[in-house]
C-alpha cells in the first residue's frame, strides 16, 4: 500500500504554494500599492521557477524527472533564500549605511546595460532597505525566507529519499 503522501503530491503542493505567493506580491503590489523593491522582483522570478518546475514534476509520472526537478527547486530555493537573508540584511542597516537608491526598473531596463541591472538588483538598493508591511513581527522577506528554506528542504528530501519512486515519509 502506498502512502498518501507522495512526492508527486509534495511537488503538487509546491506548485500551488509558489503560485498563491506569487498571487499574494501582485495582491499587494496591485491592490495594497506596495511597490517591489529589485530584489523583491528577483525573489519573485525564484518562486516562478520553483512553481513551474514543480509543476513539471507533479504533472510527469517518471521518478527520474522527479528526482531532477526536486533538486532544480531545491537550488532555486536556496537561491531565493540568500536574496531574502541579502533583503533582511538592508532592512536591518542603518539609514546612512544603505546603498543609493536607482531609478525605477522599467527605466533601468530602457538605459542601463544588462550587467548594471543586474548587479543592482541583487545587490539590493535604498528601496530595499525598508521595511512596508510585517506580520507576526516578520517582514515580507522574513516570510519569503521561511518559505524558501521549508521549500529546499522538502526537496532535498525527496531528491534524497530511498524510496523516491513510491512515497516520501
């Protein structure tokens, strides 16, 4: 008898829960008029990633794809955690200590070259140093952080599980 809880559930859920995140940062952005900072923007591409390859994994019946997909979202959710420990550490420096702020990304993307943007996204600028919303004492890279490390270790387990092809216990 199989267990309820399958890898290919986990990654199901996964996928779902990526999505609703992504959904909850355009609610807020939209609805609540929290403007994304570049690394908020970038941490969004991260749980993109993570929901489509999920996804792809819980859609596909083949452990092997499986076993790949849970260690793409494992990679992309570390890398999501560091933009969140980055984005945590600017919110926790002192004003006069935060990088410059840049202009808006639509206009860095019409003047600026590719490799400028990128540095300044990950790298974090003024706007990323400021804390616009917290719940339960965390702000929304808090959050993201815990959702990121909860994400990797699920699938660093399945990705390591013995028995990857029947359940994951």
């Amino acid at each position: 008898m199989t267990s309820f809880i399958t890898a290919r559930r986990f990654h199901g859920l996964i996928a779902f829960t990526a999505f609703a995140l992504l959904s909850v940062a355009f609610y807020m952005e939209y609805e609540m008029g929290l403007e994304p900072c570049p690394l908020c923007m970038l941490q969004r591409i991260m749980f993109f990633g993570v929901g489509v390859i999920s996804l792809i994994s819980a859609l596909l019946n083949s452990v092997k794809i499986r076993c790949v997909c849970a260690w793409l979202v494992a990679v992309l959710s570390i890398l999501g955690a560091a933009l969140a420990i980055r984005h945590l550490y600017l919110q926790n420096l002192p004003d006069d200590q935060l990088p410059a702020c840049l202009p808006g990304l639509s206009y860095m993307f019409e003047v600026f070259p590719w490799q400028e943007i990128m540095q300044a996204m990950i790298m974090g600028t003024g706007e990323c140093g400021d804390v616009v919303w917290t719940f339960i004492g965390l702000s929304i890279p808090g959050w993201t952080l815990v959702a990121f490390v909860t994400i990797a270790i699920i699938n660093v387990r399945i990705a390591l599980t013995e028995n990857k092809a029947t359940s994951f216990s």
